[in-house]
C-alpha cells in the first residue's frame, strides 16, 4: 500500500491531540510531537511518528508515567543529576538539555545525568538544540540489553546511540547522530514493516545466527565489532552507572528488569570558555567548506557534512509532506477513533 502525505504542521498538532486525550500534559504532548516530527521530516522514519501508537501503549501499561514529578537527585557545580520518574522520554531529553545550556552558560560546562527515563527519540534534536543555543551539544543513552556484546551471541548492552553538534557560521548546525550498533533497533523494526532485507552482518536470529531475514533478525550486532560495543559499554558507564540506576548487568545476571526504562546525558559545553565563540563558529564553516570541496570519489556527486542530508530532505518535506506508510496512518486512525481526535487531511 502507497505511503499516505501529511502536512508536517497537521500531522504535528495530529499527533499532539492524541497524547494530550490519552492522559500526556501539554508540555509533555507539545514536547514529544516536536521531536517525533522533527526527525519525520529528515527521514528518520524509525523515530518519528512510528513511534507514536507504542508511546500510546507504553502509557496504558505504566511503562510511562502520565503523573511523573522527576526530582534532581544531586548537583554540584556544573554537574546534575536528575529522576525523571518514567517520564516521557523526549519531554525529559529536551528538558535536559535546556538544564545543561544554562549550566553551560555559568561553569562554561553543563552535565545532566537523566535517570530512569523513557525513550528518548533522535538524539540528534536535542544536540542541535544545544548548538542553535550557541553551544557544542552532545546527548546519549542506555536502555536495556537490545545489541549483542562483540563476541557474544545474545543481547547485552543498549544500541546506545551517540550525538554530535556545532554551531556553523552561516549555515545550520553540524550534527552527527549515530548508533552504537551495525543496525539501529528502530531501523530493524522499520524493515520488518516494509519487508526489506537487511545487509549482511548487522543482526542475528533467535540461535545467535547472522541473518539478513528482518523478520527472523533478533539481536543486532554492535558497530565495527568491539569498537561499537566498546561505545556502549561506556555509554553505559556515564549513563546508567553513573545516576546509579544500572540496566545491563541486572539484566544480564536476570536479578531484576528494567521494563524500557532508559538513562540518559545531556551535556551542552560553552565555546566562548575557550576563545571566541563566533570565531569557532567560523572555523567550522571553513572545515565544512574545505572538505566539501574535495576531490570527489567515482560516482560521488557531492561531498556532505554531518546532517547536511537531512537538513535537505526536512526543507523538502516541509514544501510536499511528511510520507506515513499507510497501515501505520491506518492504526493512528483507529487510535484517533478511540480517543475522539480528527485525523488531518492526506494526499
């Protein structure tokens, strides 16, 4: 079935409608359309409105808290350590990121420490929301063990996924946004609904074999061997370990379950604490420029930096619409259905 075109404004306020009727506050609902139709409109389809009728269901089974009151836990200067109690993940993400510019601001540093959140969406958002704040950006998290460990045939750690973002002078921030693992859990869930087959060496089956059927595919495998699985063993370590909520090893020695409860980082870093803030900005833009100008490799039509692709096809959506596949615009109907809400107009 043909893929349906929504107005990214509509499917936006769609989608905010649904969480507010299904118990979400507002600057919660507000929060997590944002993200969800930010990273729609790049063509993350894994972690935009795909995710919706899961976050929908989470709510429903307690997964995700509708009265959360996250607490910070402990803060010494630049540092913050927060609980968010289960609250909805890309709420708390983009919360805590703010935290970290404005701890920035004062120490030249801000780290934010998010224990037992919820997932929390495209990293890539919350490190450009940094670097439009004028600052250097990065964000990470755990979640339960999804990816095998190099070497080991059975989920271990997180895909912890690891983001990257800059101010560039004259142009839109450079942000690299990248996963831990061969195959991001969302992208394998996306191939399954589309049936596509996977690359060889990015998952396994149910008997710890490489697979390229998406259905059968269970565990993905960490990125270039021991390097990925290195990332996510650390990424774990400033995570989970250090806000004190460990999600692995409780799984791994089956003496407790996380039931997808993620911890996360925040950290914003000021420019200006190590010379002059617009003169970074220009560098970046004149290593941006210099490498684009590269001679180019056969069959390469252009030279792009971090996040300049979906830069593009956002500008592009922004103009056509977001494409939803249509079974899932399908459920998100029959979700409107039970909470009372009127879908947008599709082309």
């Amino acid at each position: 079935m043909a893929d349906v075109l929504v107005d990214h404004q509509q499917l936006r306020d769609f989608i905010y409608e649904l969480f507010v009727k299904a118990g979400f506050r507002a600057n919660e609902a507000a929060a997590e359309a944002d993200v969800l139709i930010w990273a729609d409109l790049r063509g993350l389809a894994s972690h935009g409105v795909f995710r919706a009728p899961m976050y929908l269901a989470w709510m429903q089974r307690g997964l995700r808290n509708p009265a959360s009151e996250p607490k910070v836990m402990r803060e010494k200067g630049a540092s913050r350590l927060i609980d968010a109690d289960r609250a909805p993940g890309l709420f708390m993400m983009r919360e805590a990121m703010s935290q970290a510019v404005d701890l920035a601001r004062e120490h030249a540093i801000g780290w934010v420490v998010v224990s037992k959140t919820t997932h929390t969406g495209a990293m890539g958002y919350y490190v450009r929301q940094a670097a439009e704040a004028g600052m250097i950006g990065l964000a990470t998290c755990a979640s339960m063990p999804l990816m095998a460990y190099h070497g080991a045939r059975v989920p271990a750690l997180g895909t912890s996924p690891l983001a990257i973002g800059v101010p560039r002078a004259g142009a839109a921030p450079v942000v690299l946004d990248m996963s831990s693992a061969a195959i991001a859990w969302g992208k394998l869930a996306q191939a399954r609904v589309h049936g596509e087959t996977l690359p060889e060496g990015v998952a396994l089956d149910s008997n710890g074999e490489i697979t390229t059927d998406p259905h059968a595919a269970q565990v993905p495998l960490p990125l270039a061997g021991p390097k990925g699985s290195g990332l996510a063993f650390m990424i774990e370590c400033l995570t989970s370990l250090l806000g004190g909520f460990p999600l692995a090893a409780p799984e791994l020695a089956q003496s407790g379950t996380t039931n997808n409860v993620q911890n996360a980082a925040a950290i914003a870093v000021d420019p200006e604490a190590f010379g002059s803030a617009d003169q970074f900005a220009a560098e970046v833009d004149a290593l941006s420029q210099a490498l684009a100008k590269l001679p180019r490799a056969k069959g390469v039509d252009e030279i792009l930096m971090p996040g300049e692709r979906g830069d593009r096809e956002s500008e592009r959506r922004k103009e056509t619409g977001i494409p939803v596949p249509a079974d899932l615009w399908e459920r998100l109907g029959t979700i409107a259905s039970e909470l009372r809400v009127t879908p947008p107009n599709t082309a």
